[in-house]
C-alpha cells in the first residue's frame, strides 16, 4: 500500500470543513448531446485515475493526514448517474440548479477518495456533468487542468518521478516562492518585524518534520498570530443581509454568457481591463439587490477574497494547494456605473505588487501544523473580514467535448471558509463570459434575482461606451 504524507496546505484546506461550508469544489457541464454513463466511466478510467490523488483516500492522524491508496477503489461508487427531478412548472435549469446546491451541502465520503461525478443523462436535449471534488485534493487552476485532460484530445499528465523527489521539489518550491520573499523584501514592504514571520515559515520548508505539540511549535503558534497583524487590521466588512452566518443550506444560479468581444470592446474604450469591468459588474449587481431589499448600499463597501495563483501554470497537473488570497475592495455603494468602474480600476491597482497573497498562503500553511480549534480560530478572523470569496478564471478560447459531445456551457464555484455565504464566479469560456453565484439560502434564498443584474449593469457600461467619440469620427 503506497502512502504520501499530505502537504500542510492541503491538510488545512481538509479540516476546513464546518457546519456552514464544505470545501468542495462543485462544477457543471453542460453537453449538446446525450451521453451515457457507461461512456463517462470509460473516460474518467483512462484519464482520470491517472492521477494517483483520486485513486487515494485520506488517512487522519494525530500529525495531520496521509494519502492512501484505496485497496477498494470501484469507480461506480463515484460516477453515478441520476435522474433530475422536477417540481410541477419548474425549468430544467431550475432543476439542475437547485441540485448543484444539494450536492454542495453534501459531505463527500470520508472512507472513499474525496470526489464523484453525478451524470444527468438527459438535460434540455442533452446532458449535464456535475462534478465535486474536494479542496484538500486540488486548487482550481489545478483542477481545470484535470478537466481538461478529460475532454476529447486532452493529454495525460506528465510522468511523476517517485514520490520522495516530489516531496523534494515541494521544499523547493516553498523556500522560493515563500521563505525567501517574506524574509526579506517583503517583510520590510508590508511593515512587519520579520523575525516571527522568518522562525514560523522556516517549518514550511521542512514537511516531515515532527512539530506538534513541542514548545517550538507553541512559540510559532503565538508569533505568527502577531505576524497576520497587518490582515488582522482590515475592518471589518460592512455588515449587509450578505454578512450574516449562514444555515449550511446552498443554493445557485448562473446566467447566459456574455459576449467577452462586447466586454474587450467596453474595457477599452472607458480605458480599463476585461477585469475592471466585470467586478463592476459584479458590484453594481450586488449593490442594488441590496437596495431593493431595503438594505441602503449608499457609501459602503464589501471585501471579497481573490485567490492568486502562485505556480506557474505547466505545473498545474501535479496538483495540491498553491494559491494565495488578496483581499479586494467591491464599492457596492457607488450607483453610477462609470464611477464604480474607475473605483474598481483603483481597487485593482492598489493589489498590484501586493505580497499579502504570499502571506495568506504562508498563514492557511501554518494553520495545517495546529489543532483544530486554533485552525478555526484565525480563520474566523479572515470570515469577519470578509463578505465572499470570487474566482475569475480564463477557461479555453474554443468550444471542447467530451464523448463526442459539444461541451456548451460550464460553471463552478470554489469554496468559502468560516460562515463565508456567498461564492461568485466568472469564467471566460469559448467567446463567453459565464457568471454564476452560489449563496446561503439563509442570506439570499433566490440567487438569480442578483445574477440576473448583471447583464444590465454591463449594458450601462455599454451604452456609455458607444457615446463617446470613436477614431475618426467628427468632432
């Protein structure tokens, strides 16, 4: 039986879960065409299980955790098939969504590799892959590779060397994307002493060293409690009916794509990036749900936490947890479309050259070494602060299929610690935008009633773009 000590990033991401968030990834993909179970089993046989992670299950223990191989494995526990149910006058897509959002409040099983994709074999002409994966298993640049591995013409993975040199090159990766930029410029940019930021991530070049319960480890524990000062200092967001704890309860939606040509054209007239302009967007659409439900936006602000990739991107196959958060200042409080813009474009601005990415990473690490209860402790404190956790991820320029079948849309969301209740998502994908959102049925029961505001706060922005004068154009 082949066992792998399970990095310090991703054992935090494992012991995550909580009564009001699971951290599992959960994605949908829409297909064109029927496709049966028998076919995506096949495919998921010859792709996917070429990744040892999902032929392993995780093994607790008093150190954190292990990955095991599963002497059990049958892949007919984790591709199933269902059939989607459908209340009297209610949509398809109603149908799937509301699934999407029983399946996220769904624990995977503990005794199995932490994954399953639910086939729905026969959707608006077609069919629909739900796919949940947990967060311990794979951040979501990695896991889009994963996914795209299983298209047709999708590539294996790379050949792994053996296991010890992986685990070498993970200590190589943290000393240099880590240790040696917050000991030294980085410690001195964000205003922090360094010396406690130093002692407490020099455990992280060193995974298989025994830490727990040693009076090092309880030193590092206080130190870097004073070390997350600089986060620690954030306000608190602006407490709205989307900062409330949650009941565990999800619920999803998502919207038809948006032209990303249209969206290009806009950015560059009113002079801002693709970016700018859906987190706009995304403000304007969140700022006047709020409004209409007499909850007055007018002069506040929401924090939502971006995860930062920091891997490079060929790398992304080998899988794990290497992303930072930075912490994104949405003004939902600005009405005009054009002053949100330039407001989000400030935001933006103000998080370039950022290291509080690297510092994040450097705490959720840090967390993986503590037991429980302290784990939840500093990241409770990250919660307060923030209000959602957004993802924007660029997805292929060209339509792909799996089976034969035209892949013809896809949406997903990653998951939020602590009480977190609301999970947006923008994803590019084959000359489209897709935004979906995921909430707490306890802080907004009807997500649609936000997402269906997004198309017109972009066509604001539009029209204000086709207003201004164009190259050549008479004056």
């Amino acid at each position: 039986m082949t066992t792998e000590r399970m990095s310090r990033v991703d054992t935090s991401w494992l012991r995550m879960d909580n009564d009001v968030n699971l951290m599992v990834i959960v994605g949908v993909w829409m297909l064109a065409r029927k496709v049966p179970l028998a076919a995506v089993r096949k495919r998921l046989a010859e792709r996917l299980l070429k990744y040892d992670r999902f032929r392993q299950k995780v093994v607790v223990d008093a150190l954190g955790a292990s990955w095991v191989d599963d002497d059990d494995f049958d892949i007919t526990r984790h591709v199933k098939s269902a059939r989607l149910e459908r209340r009297r006058g209610q949509s398809e897509r109603a149908a799937l969504q509301e699934l999407c959002g029983k399946l996220a409040a769904t624990p995977l099983d503990a005794n199995r590799p932490l994954w399953q994709f639910v086939l729905i074999e026969d959707y608006e002409g077609g069919s629909a892959l739900l796919a949940r994966i947990h967060h311990c298993i794979g951040d979501g640049i990695a896991l889009i590779s994963v996914m795209l591995s299983l298209t047709d013409g999708g590539r294996d993975p790379p050949r792994r060397r053996k296991r010890v040199a992986d685990g070498e090159h993970h200590e190589d990766w943290l000393a240099d994307a880590v240790l040696k930029p917050l000991t030294d410029v980085t410690v001195k940019a964000i205003g922090m002493t360094g010396s406690g930021v130093v002692r407490s991530l020099d455990a992280l070049a060193h995974p298989g060293q025994p830490l727990l319960g040693s009076l090092d480890l309880l030193r590092s524990g206080v130190q870097i409690l004073q070390d997350v000062a600089a986060l620690a200092l954030l306000p608190d967001d602006s407490r709205t009916l989307l900062k409330r704890k949650g009941s565990g309860k999800k619920v999803v939606a998502w919207t038809d794509p948006l032209p990303l040509d249209a969206i290009k054209i806009v950015g560059k007239a009113l002079g801002c990036t693709i970016n700018d302009v859906l987190l706009s967007c995304v403000a304007g659409a969140i700022g006047g749900w709020l409004g209409a439900q007499g909850d007055d936006p007018a002069g506040k602000e929401i924090r939502a936490m971006v995860p930062v990739n920091l891997r490079p991107l060929d790398e992304a196959w080998k899988l794990g947890n290497r992303f930072g958060l930075a912490p994104l200042v949405l003004p939902i409080g600005i009405a005009n479309p054009v002053e949100r813009l330039y407001a989000v474009r400030r935001r933006m601005g103000e998080l370039k050259g950022s290291y509080q990415p690297l510092l994040a990473f450097a705490v959720l690490a840090m967390t993986g070494l503590f037991i429980k209860p302290v784990q939840d402790a500093v990241l409770g404190m990250f919660s307060h602060k923030t209000t959602a956790v957004m993802t924007n991820v660029p997805g292929p320029r060209e339509a792909l299929e799996l089976c034969g079948s035209t892949l013809r849309q896809t949406v997903f969301w990653v998951p939020a610690s602590g009480d977190i209740g609301v999970h947006v998502s923008i994803l590019s994908y084959a000359g489209g935008v897709q935004f979906a959102l995921m909430t707490d049925e306890e802080l907004c029961a009807e997500p649609e009633h936000i997402i269906e505001r997004f198309q017109p706060e972009f066509e604001k922005l539009l029209l204000v773009a086709m207003m201004l004068p164009w190259p050549g154009q008479d004056a």
